[in-house]
C-alpha cells in the first residue's frame, strides 16, 4: 500500500491489544508528561494503523460510494481536545477517530457523512446529518413534508431496520415553529439530528478485515446519506 509523504504505511493488519492498553492507559493518565515520552509509541500503535484503515476504505467505499472524500491527512482527527470552552482541561482524546466527508461537502459533523471512532470497548461508525445549522434543517425538514415517501422507503426498509434498527438523533420537545404538533411526519420534523450507527467490538477492530466489515456498514448508511445530501439542493 501507498504511504504518506512522510513514512511508509503498511496494510491493515489489524489494532493490536497493545493499542488498546495505551488508550486506556491514557484515559488514567491524560496529562503531557506522561504521554510525550510515549508519542512514538502513540504513532506506531494507533495513528499508522488508522491512516492504513482510512486507505483501505478508500479501496472499499470506491465502487458504492465513489463521492465519499478519503484523504488520512483530512480524515484523520487531532490528538488533541479542544479544551477552550471546557471544564475538563485534559489534552488528549483517549479515542482515535475519522470523519469522511461526502458528494459536495469537504467535513462533516455539520452536513452529511460517515464517522468512525476506535476505543476500548466503544468503536463505532456512524452515518447521516450529526450537526446541521439552521438552514440545513430546514431544507430537511422542508423536505421531509414536501415528498416524505423517499426517506420513509430508507428508513422502512427491512436491511435498514436489521443493521441499524432505527434513526437516532436528538429531538425537539415540541414541534418546530410552523408546523403543526399532528402533522403525520412530526417525528422526524421535531429531530434535530439523523444519523445511524453500528458498534464494534474490539476483537472485530484487531481483525485484517476489518476495513471490509467497516465498509459493508458504510454501504447501508448509503441511501440514508444521499437523501440528507438530496435534501440540501432543494432550493
């Protein structure tokens, strides 16, 4: 497999159980004296098998899904929190994490993509709209009444319910200014987030198919993320 301009990665083989004792070890220990000394260790045990598995997917996603954006440089996230609007001041995430941006759009969290997230006994990957603006919400929304019969065949549908089960999000309390609280798609009007996700155990993550059984959930998140993206172009 093709490396960084800076080192060689080598294919997926797999986290190892050593990666998950460091992010443990750093959840006990989330502060720069312990961590600096171990930051090589941190490179090889977690952040070169995430830029392999980032690249893997590329190869994966590319026949279903060839608008999703892959590039590790981008994909990848930072170590390090974002502590300036936080009480806990502590530097390090004590997860490894990617967002893979979709069609038109170069992030995610505020519009349409995947997600995925490695710890100890909490990996996961996600797909959908996780946080979007006003105006993105309203063209869903606008959508969702306009013609819902589309987002309910995806939701609905048999392959959608046995991976995912239902869609997640948080909701409003009431219903949103304008519509009417008996309005037969209330629920999904009143969601201020759509998005699915699957969990992974962490033998699953030490696997060499991993990045298969990753894309194979990406690819049932599909018919959900091109319809959010749909849902944006509206007017």
């Amino acid at each position: 497999m093709a490396g960084t301009t800076e080192v060689e990665i080598p294919d997926f083989a797999g986290f190892s159980p050593e990666a998950f004792r460091f992010l443990k070890a750093l959840k006990k220990n989330n502060h720069r004296e312990w961590f600096l000394p171990k930051k090589e260790q941190y490179i090889e045990l977690l952040h070169k098998p995430m830029v392999a598995l980032v690249l893997e997917l590329a190869e994966e996603c590319r026949e279903f899904a060839p608008d999703i954006h892959i590039n590790p440089r981008r994909n990848i996230l930072r170590l390090y929190r974002d502590t300036r609007f936080s009480k806990d001041k502590s530097p390090y995430k004590t997860f490894v994490a990617a967002t893979l941006p979709f069609g038109n759009y170069d992030k995610t969290m505020d519009s349409p993509g995947l997600y995925f997230q490695i710890s100890p006994g909490g990996s996961f990957a996600a797909g959908g709209l996780y946080g979007p603006n006003s105006l993105q919400l309203r063209k869903v929304r606008e959508s969702l009444q306009q013609k819902p019969e589309p987002f309910l065949e995806i939701i609905e549908d048999r392959n959608f319910k046995k991976h995912f089960g239902k869609l997640q999000g948080e909701k409003l309390k009431t219903a949103p200014r304008g519509v009417l609280p008996n309005h037969e798609m209330i629920e999904f009007l009143r969601m201020k987030q759509f998005y699915v996700e699957t969990s992974f155990t962490d033998e699953a993550t030490m696997k060499k198919d991993f990045p298969k059984k990753m894309a194979k959930e990406f690819k049932q998140m599909m018919p959900l993320l091109r319809w959010l993206a749909k849902s944006q172009s509206i007017w």
